[in-house]
C-alpha cells in the first residue's frame, strides 16, 4: 500500500510518500480502508519531532473509510462498514496511509449525511470540543460561553455543540470569518483584529474555551464570572491570575473514544452539527497539505485522500 512515513524530523518537505507493507489487524481491530485523512496541528508537531515517535512513522489520527477485515474478537463490526476514528490517540495512529489497523474501541459508524473525507475532518476536533465543554467546563444549557478562533477546527464545532445544547455563544474569530461566524449562529460575533474582546463583552461568561492560549487567555479570566472556568487547548493563565479573579482553569486533553464518536454522529446526522472541510488534498501531497496547515489561513479542515479512495 501507498503510505506518507517521516524518515526525520523536520519541515514539511519530511513528508515521503512511499509503499510499505499492509498492516493485519489484531483480534481486537479493523483494518480500515482509509478515504480520508484528516490534519491537526499535533500532525506537525509529531513530524517537527516535538511529540517522538519511533521512526520511520507513519502521521495522523483523524480517519474515515470502509472496514476492510475484523479481528477474531470484533463483534460490533463487519466488513464493508463505514466507519470513523480517531484512531489510537494519542499513541501513533497511521492514517496517513491506503490502509490503517484501528482498535474496535477507537471507531463508530461514519455519520450517514456526509461523505468519507467530510468523515475524516471530524473526529480529533469534535472530540476535544466535547471535552472543552461537556467533560471539563460542564457546560449547561442557560450558560454564556466565550469560544476563543471559533472558526476554527474545533471552535466551528464548539460553537454548534454549545449552540444545540442551549448556551449563548460569544465567538472571536478574524474579519474575514465573521460571515461564517453569523452563518453558525453565534449569538455575538467579534472580530478581534479591530475590536478588544475584553471590551465587547457586557456580561460575564461561565466558560471560555480558549484555543489560542498566552495572552489571550490571560485576558479573559476579567470575563469569568466567580467560579467559572476556562478550559484551555494549549498553556493555561498562571495559578496567581486564576486565584486573583477567583476562576478554574480545566486543560483539555483528548483520547480515542468511539462511544462520543458515535453521539457526535447521532447529532451530523439530525442536522446539529455541520463540520467545514477547507480542502482536500491527495494523500500524495501531503507536504502541500501540511504547508496549507501552518499557514493557518484554512477555515475548517484539510484532508488528505488516498488514490485508492474513489476506486471500486
């Protein structure tokens, strides 16, 4: 099979592309067909050699496609499944690849209202914008949440997650996103390159879902009500300044879980979440791809398809 592998670590140019022998799943697996790839900015962390894995390796977690073999010991899936992943996380997923061996936990059905690449730019993303507001800000359905790059890969998401289960949503985001903002049905849309957020906000939040991380979480703990929480992505504000605005700080973190998969499904497929595919690329130029990632100009997801994905 055709596979993307890093050899070293480095820029983007460390993407191969080269054939390698297909894997055989466990008794506990399936082997997946993949027809999409999807990117996150843990793939170029991995590949700058900033996450180790052993080399040569094999990038990506986020995967969609068609279940092509089942372990001995798999009963909840058979072959010709359409399935969806975040595939081993955070231990090396290979999904960069024509085919990738996945534990039956990590999968669910692939929501039936969107096609396998859109399927492949869900998982990683959903997940942690489940974690941000359900499992670390518990978020509920008369709260104000503040959703720090909500056009982003998990702020779009965050934002109809937030949105369907009854919050107000305060989204920043760049001018240029303020449309898509106002199509995701954000309550108060602002648009930080010339507006200061910690301005425009009248009313204290209970949650900010802080995907940018420095400053601009520092900033927003004066937002928090008393006894609320900030669940960062990335660095959280000093112990001192949470303890001074008397606010919690909750890290996300995010691992495979096919049972969320399977509820965030339930929700693409009633019409409560819409995920945004930016491109799709061929798994081949995947060093394209990975440009188009640390420009950070992509609204929504970039996906990397294999040749093998539109054949019969």
């Amino acid at each position: 099979m055709q596979a993307i592998r890093v050899h070293d670590y480095g820029d983007p140019s460390m993407l191969r592309y080269e054939s390698v022998e297909r894997p055989d799943p466990a008794v506990d697996e399936l082997l997946v067909r993949v027809r999409g790839a999807g990117l996150n900015p843990v793939d170029t962390a991995g590949r700058y050699g900033q996450i180790e894995y052993p080399l040569p390796w094999i990038p990506g977690w986020d995967l969609s496609g068609t279940v092509a073999a089942v372990g001995d010991a798999v009963t909840d899936f058979k072959i010709d499944d359409d399935v969806y992943s975040l595939a081993r996380f955070p231990d090396a997923g290979n999904a960069y690849a024509e085919y990738a061996t996945v534990p039956a936990t990590d999968v669910a059905a692939k929501p039936a209202t969107i096609d396998p690449p859109t399927a492949a730019g869900v998982p990683m993303v959903a997940l942690t914008a489940w974690e941000a507001l359900f499992e670390q800000g518990d978020l509920q359905d008369d709260d104000r949440v503040l959703i720090h790059a909500a056009a982003g890969g998990v702020g779009h998401i965050a934002v109809q997650l937030a949105l369907q289960h009854g919050a107000t949503v305060i989204g920043t985001a760049a001018g240029y996103n303020q449309p898509f903002l106002t199509d995701l049905g954000v309550d108060q849309a602002i648009d930080y390159e010339t507006t200061q957020f910690d301005d425009a906000i009248d009313e204290p939040v209970d949650l900010v879902l802080d995907a940018i991380g420095g400053k601009t979480g520092e900033r927003s703990l004066s937002l928090l009500r008393a006894g609320g929480t900030i669940t960062p992505l990335l660095d959280a504000p000093p112990e001192e300044q949470l303890d001074a605005h008397g606010v919690d700080s909750q890290q996300v973190g995010v691992e495979a879980d096919g049972d969320t998969l399977s509820e965030i499904a339930t929700l693409i497929d009633d019409g409560a979440v819409t995920p945004t595919i930016a491109e799709c690329y061929p798994l081949a130029d995947a060093t394209a791809a990975h440009e188009e990632l640390e420009s950070d100009h992509a609204r929504g997801k970039l996906v990397l398809e294999p040749d093998s994905a539109t054949d019969s």
